[in-house]
C-alpha cells in the first residue's frame, strides 16, 4: 500500500517515541510526533526485520534523492519538499516579476478555479501537549466549562478514565497546588478567553493562541485542540510557511504594495485551500499544527504584512473542476520544475530567485562526479 496508508511501523513509532521520552518531547526535538510514513520508522523496521542487509548498507537515501544521487555517484542532498503544487521560492520569484496572486496560484495549481468559503471553527490539535493535561491561562478573564476565572491565574483539565475531565484552578501556570472544582464533559471541557488571546502552559513556556482551547481524547489519550476562526488561524499559519518580510520585497506593484506582498497573498488562499480541502481528517480534529500538516505556532509570528494578506483575500480558496476544494500541497523549493499529480507538472523558473534579502539555498547545488564512475554505471555508452 502507499506509505502514507501503511500502517507497519507502529511499533517502530512506539519505540522512537518511548526513547525521546514520550510524544511531546519527540515533537520538541524533531518537529512533530513520529508517524508511520516517516522515515524514521521505516529505516527502524528495515533495522529490525533484515538486520544483515541493514549491516551491509552504506547509506540511505530518499526516494525523491536517490535517482539524483544515482546520476551524480553520490548522495545528493535530500530535497527540499515533494515539488508537488507551489515552491515558495518560485512563487517569491514569479511576484518579483510583476505577476499576481492569482497567477502565481493558476500556474502552479493548473485546472483550479477560485472560489469563496464562510469563515467557520477550524480544530487544530496541539500536538506538543499530546497525552498531557490540558492547562490554560490567560492575561485576561476567562472561564472554562462555565466556571470564572480571573486574569493570570490557571486552569486544569485532567481526562479521567470515563472520558470525562476533571477540572482544577491554580494561581498560575507553574501552580503546584490545584484546587478541584467540577466534573466537565467532552462538550464542556472548553475555555474561553474574554480577550483576545488564551495562553496553553507548557513546561517552561506557554504559546498564546487566538481563540479557545478545548481538552479531548482520541483512543483514550488525552488532546488538546484549538478552537479558532479559519480567518485568525490563517493570521498564524501564512507568517510560518512564508516569511512575512517577502511581502517588502520588490518594486511598488497591485494594491499599492511591494511585488512580494503577492507571494504571502498566494500563501494564504493555498493554506485556506489546503485546510478546507480535509476538514475532520483526524477525526476529532481538523488538522495538526506542525509541518506534517501547516505549521501552526500560535500568536508568535503573526505580522501585520501577513495579516494583510489573509484578509486581502478573506475566504479565497481553489476549487478542482468537481467543486471540491483543492488539497493544494506546498513545499520551499520545486528545484525548477514541479512534479505532477492532481496537478499539472510545470516548469517553476521562479524557483531560481537570488537578491541579496532573498536567494534560495536550494536551487542549485554541485556534485563533483569522476568519470570513471560515469563510465561504470553506465557501460553502454562508451568512453
């Protein structure tokens, strides 16, 4: 079966977790929780159902390296991305060029339409609190499942072996004493902030969210989500995937703003596109917040470039020729042309954009190949 539906790892993915100590510290050191698709567990299982052959193999590349690290004789970097749909790099490049939003967004996603979605709930699991407590704060009042809570002083939602959460106040996030108030229930088990903004408290930090912070299970563990407006979760999402200063780059262009600004309005209507293209996957949820689904941070990179961005095109999305929204995937860099799928391979010329604020990494690379390994690998063609 495809990677992504195969389900042979799981204990692999066990054993990564188990050893990084847990789900949350796997996602603080690697980026995410480790899934059965990812790599890792695959070389593992390799590891442990053919121990020989791993003891004989020198290396392990990528399927999408290994043909270049065939050509050049040795490995090739990993690429930088699948190369399917947009290259963010190529999108910087086509806008520094003088083309828009939307034609960055028709070339690269061939065969959509432009269409308009309502502003609605979006759940967004929290993965790096994943099997723990929910715990919440906030720098305004705010209340959980109905009771009042004052500004600066915490909340705790503890899933108790029936499914439901016990609910328990502290003075603060770092509270070592917590008073028990009530017996929430999954619909209930939700805290809403007066303000603008409801912190989640993590060991030694806490990450500010738009929105509310809701406790859930899946299988018995304990989640916890984020309740936020597509519209506000966008205002996180745009800044994490493309950088919020491409939108001052350039010559003065459309709406009286730098060419790049067309880059972070291309960002936003394929990351609206994408989440609404699979609303529910997980279930309980909607979508992650790490890179395996869009990079979610919260509050902490919002800008008001990438603001602009998201209500410049406030409920855009790419529609495919069934009128379902269109799982519009992105990557950094296509490497000049992208790969096809649901989507047409184009060549991606922007993907070679290089000025002094912006040039990107992973354009071009050189390999130093002798020939003598040419005329090994292949005899055919002769010295």
């Amino acid at each position: 079966s495809p990677i992504w539906m195969d389900s042979s790892t799981a204990r692999e993915c066990a054993e990564i977790r188990k050893k990084l100590g847990g789900i949350r510290a796997t996602a603080q050191q690697t980026g995410s929780d480790t899934f059965e698709r990812f790599t890792g567990p695959q070389i593992r299982r390799f590891y442990r159902t053919d121990p020989e052959g791993y003891a004989q193999t020198e290396s392990i590349a990528l399927v999408s390296s290994f043909l270049a690290s065939l050509i050049a004789g040795q490995m090739a970097p990993i690429d930088y991305g699948d190369g399917a749909g947009m290259g963010q790099w190529g999108a910087l490049g086509y806008a520094l060029n003088g083309y828009s939003y939307s034609f960055i967004l028709g070339h690269f996603y061939g065969g959509t339409t432009m269409a308009k979605v309502p502003d609605q709930p979006i759940r967004v699991v929290l993965t790096s609190n994943d099997t723990h407590d929910a715990v919440v704060s906030a720098t305004t009042p705010f209340s959980v499942g109905g009771h009042a809570f004052a500004a600066g002083t915490a909340a705790r939602m503890h899933l108790e072996p029936s499914g439901d959460f016990t609910l328990t106040s502290g003075a603060g996030c770092s509270a070592t004493t917590w008073r028990p108030l009530a017996t929430l229930t999954p619909k209930t088990a939700l805290a809403v902030p007066a303000g603008p903004s409801i912190e989640l408290c993590l060991p030694g930090q806490t990450t500010s969210y738009r929105g509310d912070i809701q406790a859930a299970s899946y299988k018995g563990a304990a989640r916890t989500l984020n309740v936020v407006s597509l519209e506000d979760y966008l205002q996180s999402v745009v800044p994490a995937e493309s950088p919020a200063y491409w939108g001052t780059l350039g010559r003065p262009g459309a709406q009286g703003r730098p060419e790049g600004f067309q880059e972070l309005e291309a960002q936003a209507v394929a990351a609206r596109s994408y989440v609404m293209s699979d609303l529910g996957q997980y279930g309980f949820a909607d979508i992650c917040d790490t890179s395996a689904c869009q990079n979610y941070p919260g509050m902490a990179d919002e800008s008001p470039i990438t603001d602009q961005a998201v209500a410049d095109t406030a409920g855009e999305v790419l529609d495919l020729a069934n009128g379902n929204v269109a799982n519009t995937q992105y990557s950094a860099s296509s490497g000049g042309y992208t790969s096809g799928g649901t989507f047409p391979a184009v060549p991606d010329p922007g993907d070679s954009i290089c000025i002094a604020s912006a040039c990107n990494p992973n354009h071009d690379w050189t390999a130093q190949i002798p020939l003598s390994g040419i005329e090994a690998a292949y005899p055919s063609i002769g010295t």
